[in-house]
C-alpha cells in the first residue's frame, strides 16, 4: 500500500510565520528589499560552505558578503560564487568587527566550531553553525550561555529533524501507529575514499597558499600537512571522526522524532582496521545508546563495506516498524505475530492435560493454525513531497532572526547531539560506559 503526503514545511512554516519576506506555497518571494536582507559572512569556505552558499542563492532574504579561508583557492573561488560580492580574507576576526555583517555561517572544522562560536556570539552575530558544534563535551555549555547571553539566533546544521518524514514519523510513534518503541537500529556503511573523507588535494597546496597555523589555531603544534589540512575529518586533533560526522545527525533526528533528549548511557566499541593509513580516527564502530524514555539505539558503522549506504533509520515497535530514509520516503510493516505453544512447550506436558489445553475456545482462537495470520502484513511506502530540509533549516533561522522565536536545533539541542557522538568517542576510548548528567548537561 501506497500513501503520499504534501507536506512542504516544519510547524512554524505551516502556520504561515516565516519571517519578515514571508513564503507562500513553499515559494520563495519574488522580491526582497535590500534592507530587509540578512548580510551574512562565511566562516570557513570549504566545499560545505559552497554547498551552503547554493542554498541561500534560492533565498532572496540572504545575501553573501565576506568569507574567509585558510587556502587561498577556497576564497577565489567564493568570490566567484558570488559574483564578486563578497569580500575575502583569510582571518575571521576581521568579518567579526564589520558593522554591516548581521549574522555568520560557520564551516571550519570542528576544532574551531567553539571558538569561532564564542567569538561571533560576543560580537553581535547571529550564528548557523554545522554539525557538531563542539569538538569536545565541555565546549558545549560556553556557546549556550553565550547564545542565552547576547539573545542571538543560533541554528546547528543537523538538518534531519527539519525533513518532512521525520514530521510525519514523530505523529505516527505519538499516535501509537508502531506501539511501544524499544530498539532502533542504524547501520552506516561507506568504502569510497571519497566517503571516507580521502579527498583529492588541490595541486596548488603549499605554504605560500594555506596559511597552516591558522589552520592549526589550539590543535597540537604540527609541520605542514596538506593531508591534515584537506582530510581533517580524518585525524583527532581536528575532529571526532565517523560519530561526529555522521551520528550527529543520526541523533538529532531520532532524539527529535522520539521526543527524547539524550541516552543517559552509552557503551561502544571501535577501530581502525582497513583505511589505517590514511586517519587516527576508527573506520569501524558499534555503539549502543540506552535512553531514560525506554528505548535503545544501536548504531554500526563501517568504512570497509558500503552495503548500508543510506544510514536507515529502523525504528522497531511492539505494533510496527518504520524506516527512514534520507530521501524522505518513510516505509511502515505492521508487526504480526501469534503464539506458537502447540507444536513445542505441549510436547513437555502430561497428554491429558495438553490435549485440554488444546481444545481450551480461547487458546483455539489465539494459537491453533486455523488462526494464524498469513503472510506479513501490507507494507506502507509512503513518499513526502515537501522543500529541502537545507530551506526549511535556513528558513527557520531567518524565522528566529527576525521574530525571536527559538530554533530547531538551537545550541543546547546543538549541544545534546554533539554529546552524543561525543560520549561513542570517550566509551572507545576508555574501554567503558559512559553515563550523562541531564541537571548539569555533561558526562558523568
């Protein structure tokens, strides 16, 4: 069974409020004057800056101003995404100190995300930041108090919760459609060295083009690296690797579709078996995380097997499961079951009493083969249309900008799914399980 939905907007975009420029049906306004426009500065301008610049192309509430990069081929070619408009420099204090710049796009890896933070909040700045936010646990509580501190808007780039089908799978759990919820399930699988962040390095990478202490900025001292530089994913110094790149958003879309905040314990093993020379970071990890609202999730990952690709989301309940895709098709299997005592456990029994249990009217109506379901049940493939959660996320920043109200993935919600990956990282590490503080937003 086939069901399609039209769903184009999260809550805030349903009920028409979408800022100053206003959308109508999904579509962008026609016009925006330039003074209703948000002046935004890029810090970092790696390859998802670019993709992020596309996206705010579509919109007419936004316009590009200034970026910065420490490699110099990234700021050229900035500037030429944006037909000239933007001004480019390698030091991001210099965007900070300009009156004209409303809010910032931070892309630089994760071991700048606090600082670059911290610095922009303080500055005036409204800020969208990507996924993680933090680099490390204790870094999380700095950028919420800075954020409640200067009353800015602040989104985190963990775009699941702002896709149509997470929408709908949060109203089919609330309704009861799958039961009671106890497992959900993700498997992760790349093998491309592309998919495991072995990214080609421009032929024009030296010192005199990539300012590498700037790069660098608190990481431990180093010599020049371009592979460190351009495949920072790879190594710790810079990032968290697979949790903090991929199961960010993996939590932040099931902690919102379960109305849940964070596992309150988390135990998980991972290594570095078949890229083990290209990173410090694990290519293969299996993590388990148990949540104080009865549910766990486990997560399997690894860089040497691209099977499970897609990252589906399996939710299992008492009723039914769900899948979730990133194409924004959610699929549902009604959970059929029946009991099975006559051909086994009866077998154990004194005859007389088993040939009376068999002729029990209810024990016939529940157990005896006549009774039993066939088949599996209809599967429900259910296709959302809707805009892409990249526009619905920017959007519903702008939304925050103009009117105040609070983001989908603020820094706090920011924080609790940073922490997620973060508690795998320090399981894998100490060879223990980890446990979280909800009064005081840390690891135990």
């Amino acid at each position: 069974m086939a069901q399609r939905f039209s769903v184009s907007r999260r809550d805030f975009m349903r009920s028409g409020a979408i800022g100053t420029a206003g959308l109508a049906m999904g579509v962008p306004p026609s016009f925006v004057a330039p003074s209703d426009r948000i002046t935004i500065g890029m810090i970092g301008a790696g390859a998802r800056a670019h993709q992020l610049v596309e996206a705010f192309k579509k919109t007419l509430d936004f316009e590009i101003v200034a970026a910065c990069d420490a490699y110099t081929g990234r700021l050229e070619r900035m500037k030429s995404r944006t037909d000239g408009r933007a001004d480019i420099m390698s030091d991001y204090r210099e965007i900070l100190t300009r009156e004209d710049i409303d809010a910032v796009v931070i892309s630089s890896p994760n071991h700048w995300h606090y600082q670059h933070a911290i610095d922009s909040l303080n500055a005036g700045k409204h800020v969208y930041i990507e996924a993680p936010m933090t680099h490390s646990i204790e870094e999380g509580t700095g950028i919420i108090e800075a954020q409640r501190r200067n009353n800015l808007a602040v989104q985190v780039g963990s775009l699941g919760p702002s896709g149509a089908n997470a929408d709908s799978a949060r109203r089919m759990i609330k309704d009861g459609k799958i039961g009671q919820v106890t497992m959900i399930r993700v498997n992760t699988g790349r093998n491309t060295a592309f998919d495991t962040w072995i990214y080609p390095i421009p032929p024009d990478a030296s010192p005199e083009t990539v300012d590498w202490d700037l790069f660098l900025g608190s990481a431990p001292e180093r010599p020049y690296s371009p592979e460190r530089f351009f495949r920072w994913r790879c190594y710790k110094d810079y990032s968290g690797g697979l949790p903090t790149d991929i199961y960010t958003h993996t939590c932040a879309t099931i902690n919102y579709v379960m109305d849940a905040q964070m596992p309150e314990s988390v135990i998980a093993m991972g290594d570095l078996y078949y890229w083990i020379r290209s990173r410090d970071v694990p290519d293969t990890i299996n993590a388990t995380l148990k949540y104080p609202e009865g549910f766990m999730v486990n997560l399997n990952g690894t860089f040497g097997n691209q099977r499970d690709y897609s990252d589906t989301i399996q939710i299992l309940g008492t009723e039914g499961s769900l899948t979730l895709r990133a194409d924004s098709d959610i699929s549902f299997w009604p959970e059929i079951v029946y009991e099975d005592n006559y051909d086994r456990i009866l077998d154990s029994w004194p005859k007389d009493l088993a040939d009376e249990y068999v002729v029990n009217p209810a024990v016939l109506l529940k157990e005896m083969p006549p009774s039993r379901p066939t088949g599996t049940g209809d599967l429900e493939h259910i296709h959302i249309d809707g805009m892409s959660p990249v526009l619905i996320h920017i959007y519903d920043w702008l939304n925050a900008i103009h009117n105040g109200d609070a983001t989908e993935q603020d820094a706090e919600i920011g924080h609790q799914t940073a922490a997620c990956a973060h508690m795998i990282n320090a399981s894998i590490e100490t060879k223990k399980m980890v446990t979280w503080d909800r009064q005081k937003l840390k690891m135990d």
